[in-house]
C-alpha cells in the first residue's frame, strides 16, 4: 500500500525531486490546481474532495500544503480529516524552514519560489490585472520593500527571471537559497 | 470618426440617466467620465451629498456585489475606487462646506507586522462615503496606536484588518488589551480581512467580522444605530 501527496501544484517539481532524490517508492502525488493559490477559500473544500476520492486506495495520505491563507480552515479540515498537513504558514515559511522564516520578521518582503519566479507572468502579474493596467502596481506593491527569491534549485534562468520580477515591482531584489527546507522533513514523516 | 459618433456626451444624458451612466462608468473604472460627471450634476445644482451616495457610493455598492459574486475581480474593483476616489476628491471640500449627516467616527489600520492596505483603504473610502468620519493609520499598528487613536479622537468604531494568517491573531492581542484597560465596551470592534472568517471574528472578541467593503459599511451603521438606541 502506499502514501498519497495530495500537493499545491506550486508544489509538483518539488515533491517529485525529494521522492526521486529519497527514492521514496512508496509514494504517489496528487496535484490539486496550482491557482487554488489565489483563491484560498476554495482549497479546504478541495483537498477534501481530492481524500475523500482517495480514501481505501492508499494506507496513508498526506496533504502537501501549510495553511496558505485559509485562516486555520485548512487545519481544522485536515483534523476532521484525520490526515496530516504541513505546518507553517505558507510555502516560502517551509521553505526556508518555518523558524528560520519567523525569526526573520520580514514585514516587507514579496517573496517567490522557484514555482513562482518561473510562472510570475501566470500567477502574479496577469490576476492582478498588471498586464492591462500597470498603473495599479503601486497599489499592490507600495509598501513592500524588496522581493525575496527563495530559490529551491541552482538555476540561473530563474534568478534572471525573478530578478526581472523585482525589477518589474520596483523592489530591490535579494536571492536566497533554501533547497526544499521543511518540505523534506514534512515527507519524510509521511 | 465613427469612435466621435459613439462617443456618450454625457451633458446630454438627463439625470437619471448620468446617474445610471455613472454607476456603470464606476464598473469600469473610468475616472475621468465619473469626475466630468460630478462636475455636470454640479453644475445642474445637485447637492454634493446626493453626488456622493445616489451615483458613487451606490455604484460602488454594485461593484461589491460582483465582487462578493465572483463577477468581478481586485483588479477591477481597485479600478472602481480609483474613480470614485477621483470623484470624491472633488466632492469632499465641498460636502465640508455644505455639511452632510455624521453617522459616526472610525479609527482603522492594518494590524502589526501586516503592510497589506488595498481591503482597508476600500472599507475606509466607502465607509468616508456612507458618513462616517475616518481615522485612518495605515499599515503596521501597534496595539498602543490603535487606543491612543481611540481615545484621541473620541471614536465610536475600530476597524482592524490583515491579510495574513500569521498577522491575523494580533487583532487579539488589541482587543484583549481594551478589555484590561476597561474599555472595550466603549467601541464598536469590527474585524475584515481575506483569511478572516465570521468564527474568528467571533473568537478573538469582535463584535463583527465584515466580509467586504459594503458588509462593513452596513455593520457599522446598525450598530450605530444599535448604540444611539440604548442612549
């Protein structure tokens, strides 16, 4: 029998990396749809439609996300669930480990991830509405300061691209290396 | 030329029609039409008060509904208030000078640690529009803000708002210390933001969580209403 990842989508390249690198074959991934994302009140009632089809077919399921903005309403689903989240806040907090992530502090900092950097023209400038009216960017943006790129993999094109992001946002750009920090102990303990 | 022909002259629409215009003009964020037409219901001796709630608030009212029913989108919506924000820059000297109905005083931020503005600075301008007089502190407040403003200025409502989980709980933390101090009872607490729900709000002590703008707005005034009623 094996374990389920039911995963953001932001999430695939990641979990599939840690279960090839780990060689994890006892487990099997899930995506739900990435731009859940941007619609955080709509994945409790998805990542429990995404169990309740997989229930009996595997021994152990696993969700893939932290609370990422359901306000505790995914948590509070997993437990009714009976199956385990990641803790944290949201992705870029496990990714650079969700201590590390809270000591920090960072107030104005935009973040992205390797998902992010990579599909910035998809999930962050077009829903915003910033590809037909760029004048809103400050009002999305003012406040912030810089945008950290918190970059899973070694991968130039990436930073060039998130690089191109800050530039695009008017923030100064800083480039942090976190590999898959709390991601891989999540699945570790899966 | 053609473009000329469709182009709406919109000094040539009756008011009930520049009315209705204007709502749909406020839909699509054209501020430059709503501010030409609160020069023209100017100009034909309209009251500043009734500019303000029959064409902007109402059409703003409208906005928010598509935005609660998923027709429209922040994008969109941020576009809407930058018109009616056009238009109201040119109303609110005005409505000084001609005097419109107080319905209250509300001091509202953005919690500590939170520099996310664009729910609060909404609920701030309908809230301007609906009557009520704002104190707005901006982003990243401290609990000793929140009850010095209070104090300060006399005001009937607070209105928190954060964007973050991890922020969100602050909004405790205030409300806990204005139950210490004796004075939570003094003041309206309402609570908004997109990872809030009605149970949190109803946890940390709240006396509303407001879904959007035009919910805040509606809260707010009952429970004036409310107020008033036990005096």
């Amino acid at each position: 029998m094996q374990t389920l990842i039911i995963a953001c989508g932001a999430l695939a390249r990641e979990v599939l990396a840690l279960i090839k690198l780990n060689n994890w074959q006892h487990m099997e991934l899930q995506c739900l749809p990435a731009d859940l994302h941007l619609r955080p009140e709509k994945i409790p009632d998805s990542v429990e439609a995404a169990v309740g089809a997989a229930r009996g077919k595997y021994e152990r399921i696993f969700v893939a996300y932290a609370d990422c903005g359901t306000g505790g309403l995914l948590a509070a689903r997993c437990e009714k669930l009976g199956v385990e989240m990641i803790s944290g806040p949201h992705c870029y907090s496990f990714f650079e480990g969700n201590e590390g992530f809270a000591a920090r502090g960072e107030v104005t900092s935009f973040y992205l991830t390797d998902f992010l950097a990579r599909q910035f023209e998809a999930f962050v400038w077009k829903p915003m509405g910033l590809d037909k009216h760029p004048e809103l960017r400050d009002m999305y943006f003012g406040n912030y300061e810089k945008l950290v790129y918190l970059a899973q993999t070694e991968d130039e094109a990436l930073t060039k691209a998130a690089q191109s992001a800050a530039k695009r946002l008017g923030l100064v750009f800083e480039r942090r290396f976190t590999g898959y920090g709390d991601l891989r102990k999540a699945l570790d303990q899966a | 030329m053609s473009d000329e022909e469709d182009d709406l002259i919109l000094d040539e629409l009756d008011d009930s029609e520049l009315v209705l215009q204007m709502h749909d003009d406020l839909y699509d964020g054209m501020a430059d039409e709503i501010a030409e037409a609160v020069h023209i219901l100017l100009k034909r001796g309209w009251t500043p008060y009734d500019i303000l709630t029959k064409a902007l608030v109402e059409g703003m009212r409208i906005v928010g509904i598509d935005f609660r029913d998923g027709i429209l989108f922040v994008p969109e919506v941020l576009l809407a208030a930058g018109a009616m924000k056009k238009g109201m820059h040119i109303l609110k000297p005005l409505l000084v000078e001609t005097g419109a109905p107080q319905l209250g005083k509300m001091v509202i931020g953005t919690v500590k640690g939170d520099i996310h503005d664009i729910g609060k600075n909404l609920v701030a301008m309908m809230m301007e529009g609906a009557g009520f007089e704002i104190i707005d502190l901006g982003i990243n407040n401290p609990v000793e803000d929140y009850i010095d403003a209070l104090k300060r200025e006399k005001a009937d409502i607070l209105g928190m708002s954060a964007l973050l989980t991890t922020t969100m709980p602050y909004m405790k933390t205030v409300i806990d210390t204005m139950v210490e101090q004796g004075i939570r009872d003094d003041y309206i607490v309402l609570v908004g933001g997109a990872p809030l729900n009605e149970e949190f709000g109803k946890a940390i002590g709240s006396d509303a969580y407001c879904r959007d703008a035009a919910v805040a707005v509606e809260t707010a005034k009952e429970f004036m209403a409310r107020k008033h009623n036990q005096a």
